[in-house]
C-alpha cells in the first residue's frame, strides 16, 4: 500500500456515507422514477446510476401507467430505499393527504420508506416553482404526525431556514427550475443556503433537488458542499439515459471528492508549477 493510499484511508475527510434521518447511503444520488420510456428503461437506468434511494410520485395512488402495468413491479424494494414524492400538489391539505398515502403503500411493502416523504408544494403549473408559504405549512404538519419531512424549496436561505426551524429532516434547494437543465444558477444563494443550515449542524443534510441537465451540474452541486443530489429528467430524458446515469454517479463522486479535497484558491495571476530552486534545477552554463 502506497503513502497516498494509506493517507486517503485514514483521513478525517473520509466520506462516510449520505445520512437523512434514520436513513445512511454510501451512494449520494437519488433518482427519480418518472418520464422514463419504459418501466424496462427505468429498471436499468437506475441500476446503472447504483443509486440506492429513489423516489416515486404516488398522487392520487396512480402508480398504473397506459399498459395497466404497476411501477412497484419494475423496483426490487429489497434493493432500494422508496422515496415518496407530493408532486403535482399545490396546496398543503393536498400534499398532506398524499404523503398518507405514501405511507400506507410503503407500510404493506414493508419498505424503510415508509416513515418519510419528498414534500413538493408547487406554486403554478407554469413555473413549478414551490409555494413558501404552503411548504411550510405542510411541514409543520407532517412533522407533526412523525414523518421525515425532505422539502424541496426554492434557494431562498431564509426560506431553507424557516424549514429546518419547522422540522423537516433535510432542506432541499432547487438548483434550477424542474426539468429545465439550466444547472446551478445561483450557487451563491446555495452557498447561504448551506451556511445558514449547517451553523451549529454540520452533519444537517442538504441536497440539490431539480434542474442538473448533465454530469457536469452535479459536479458543480456537489463541490458547492451539499450533501446529495436528487434527479430524474437529466437521466431519464437524455438521448442515452444509461450512459448519462453513469454518468450522473461519476459526477457525483467527483464532486464530493473535490470537496473532500479543498480546491486550491484562484488567483489573478499566474503561479509558477514548477520550483525556481532545489535539486533537479538545471544548472548554469
């Protein structure tokens, strides 16, 4: 074993893992269910990700698609950690009643989801941009009825921090708009985000959820500090959905190892890379 290797092993930046309530991952992406060709495509994109947590929209029970087949029947539940999502709620007594939902059909699965849910409180069908005020309501609510409450939310810190005051397990700021691809647009705003969360808490989990478009967006999320990223469009409705969700898991470790590491400060000017003095300089002639 090599210097480097054995140092990389005993660092006190070793990564230990993504940790959400009585939930711990070594993977640190989550992958969405939807928009996929086929529940086939779906099943194997997920797999290449090695994503071990996925969410699944349960509005309304609606788990059939057009061929009558179940989405439960395309996910190994002993292999993954369900995720149910409020998606396409726009109200708080609708995501309220949703997430129930949720928790029934996971409790006769006997899935460790059971206890948590993916809350979205959309504002307009237009934007989808989430409802501040009822995400906070809904949270206070399922919080109070002794769900993990994972909040997608705009990137507003003020915002993430009322969040976190009512409960909710992990705050989850968008990076963009759902579904756009635009990336990381303000990651000054998840940088606030991330120090008005984690003061006093470190180990509070924050995960980019909505917009990433590429494996590079990850990278970027990633290396801003949050702790996971959540997606589906950029997998699902990329030309080639299982190379971009390998590509996704690389971006990913990336990422978090560039953190881990400390990137080195940048610099108006040039520095040289090699030394100007010691043994290999080349002597005068």
């Amino acid at each position: 074993m090599t210097a480097s290797s054995t140092q990389l092993e005993t660092s006190p930046q070793q990564d230990d893992g993504l940790r959400i309530g009585t939930h711990t991952f070594s993977s640190r992406l989550i992958v969405g269910t939807g928009k996929y060709a086929s529940y086939e495509l779906m099943g194997e994109a997920l797999a290449a990700s090695a994503t071990e947590c996925i969410t699944v929209a349960v509005r309304r029970e609606r788990l059939i698609d057009s061929r009558g087949q179940n989405i439960l029947d395309f996910i190994d539940t002993r292999r993954y950690t369900l995720l149910p999502n409020t998606a396409g709620c726009f109200s708080a007594d609708d995501a309220v009643r949703v997430a129930r939902l949720g928790r029934e059909i996971l409790s006769g699965l006997e899935n460790p989801g059971a206890d948590w849910v993916k809350l979205e409180v959309l504002g307009d069908t237009k934007t989808l941009l989430p409802d501040p005020v009822a995400t906070l309501e809904a949270t206070e609510r399922l919080v109070a009825e002794g769900f993990a409450v994972l909040c997608y939310t705009s990137d507003d810190p003020i915002v993430a921090r009322r969040l976190k005051e009512a409960g909710a397990s992990s705050v989850m700021p968008a990076g963009s708009p759902i579904g756009s691809g635009q990336g990381i647009l303000n990651p000054n705003a998840i940088r606030i985000c991330l120090e008005y969360l984690k003061d006093g808490d470190p180990d509070y989990p924050v995960i980019v959820d909505a917009g990433v478009g590429t494996a590079s967006d990850v990278t970027i999320a990633m290396e801003l500090g949050v702790d996971g990223v959540l997606l589906n469009t950029g997998i699902a409705h990329a030309a080639d959905p299982l190379r971009m969700a390998r590509a996704m898991k690389a971006g990913v470790e990336a990422g978090r190892l560039a953190y881990l590491a400390g990137r080195i400060p940048k610099k108006l000017y040039a520095t040289a890379s090699s030394p100007e003095t010691g043994t290999i300089a080349a002597k005068p002639r």
